[in-house]
C-alpha cells in the first residue's frame, strides 16, 4: 500500500511528514494502536523528502491551506518543513502547522524568526492549564515541556500572523477556561476542540 503523505479534509489539505513524536499523548490515536483518521491510513514506512512531498501537494493554490499534522510532530523536520513551506507559499498557498509547540526545546534555539513570512498561522496543543495536567495526558519525554510551550506561545504571537492555543474539552482533570485564560496571557487565541475531531 503506498503511503499517505497527505490527505484532503474539505478544502485543507493536510501533510503527515514524519512519524516520530516528542509526546505520547494518551488520547492520541497512534497511542491507542491505530493510524487512522478520517478514512486515512497514516501508516509511514519512510520518511518523505522535499520532491516526495512536492508531488503529493501538487498545486498549493487549490486548497484552503496546507496543514503540517500527522501523527509525528511536524517541527521535528524542521529542515523539511520550512522547504515545503517556501514552496507553497511561492505558488500561493497558505500554511498552517499543528504543533505541540516544543521546537524551540527540541532544536535549542528561537526557531520562530525561522518561520516568519512562510507560515501563516501555528495551531499550538496546550491541553493542560498546568503542568500536571499537562504531562498525565501528554506524557512528554522531554522535561521542561510545559514551560516550552508556553514560552513557544508567546514568541509565536509576537511574530506569526495567526497563533491558536488548543485544548481538548472533556479530557480528565483538564479545565477549558483556565487554559483559555492562560492562552490570553501568552498573547494568543484560543479554540478548545473536541476529542477524536480532526480537521
């Protein structure tokens, strides 16, 4: 079976560039044993290159936007990353990544300037309004993940034009208002999201 590298959900199309993660998120469905999502199968038996993702892209402009998100954290192929997004941006497209918002701890340094003029907007999974919450259901294997993310938020909304806080509504323990307060004191919008919804 050829492998997915992106996939269509209405008019976003959605780009699974690499399988490895800085998280094992409890709710995630590759945690839970499945690659699936929507009628997708995100199985990777390899991790694609820039022509790889070229073709499977095709014309940028047709779609909405092109949205980094698989089940691997896209910012881990940083390189990769923003080589695609300098491409679609080139023939008009719009970007957007999903992110957990760890890069700047992965990489060891401010990857936002990096960013700045080929990404549009940065959907950020806080799902946690502290850093208990934050790590029964994330399960990070980095330490220091929480105060990343929250120090990724706030550089992010100082540069990227549309920066979003996520939350998802009805995990244990997790409370969508204080997670909304604290997104508005990083500087950022905030959206909680359904369990199991993509897209």
């Amino acid at each position: 079976m050829k492998q997915t590298i992106a996939y269509p959900i209405e008019n976003r199309l959605y780009l699974s560039i690499t399988d490895r993660c800085t998280l094992v998120c409890e709710f995630c469905p590759k945690t839970q044993g499945t690659m699936q999502v929507h009628e997708y199968d995100l199985t990777v038996d390899h991790r694609p290159e820039l022509d790889e993702v070229k073709a499977a892209v095709g014309n940028p402009a047709d779609y909405e936007e092109i949205v980094f998100c698989g089940f691997g954290e896209p910012t881990l192929r940083l390189k990769l990353l923003l080589q695609v997004a300098a491409w679609v941006k080139q023939y008009g497209g719009k970007v957007r990544i999903n992110t957990d918002g760890l890069a700047n701890l992965v990489h060891k340094r401010n990857v936002v300037p990096e960013m700045v003029g080929l990404v549009d907007a940065l959907s950020v999974s806080m799902n946690g309004q502290n850093e208990e919450v934050y790590n029964q259901h994330c399960q990070p294997q980095l330490s220091g993940s929480f105060e990343a993310m929250l120090d990724f938020l706030q550089l992010a909304g100082a540069e990227i034009p549309s920066v979003t806080a996520t939350a998802i509504d009805g995990l244990e323990g997790v409370d969508v208002e204080a997670c909304h307060q604290l997104a508005d004191q990083c500087g950022v919008a905030f959206k909680a999201r359904k369990l199991d919804i993509v897209g």
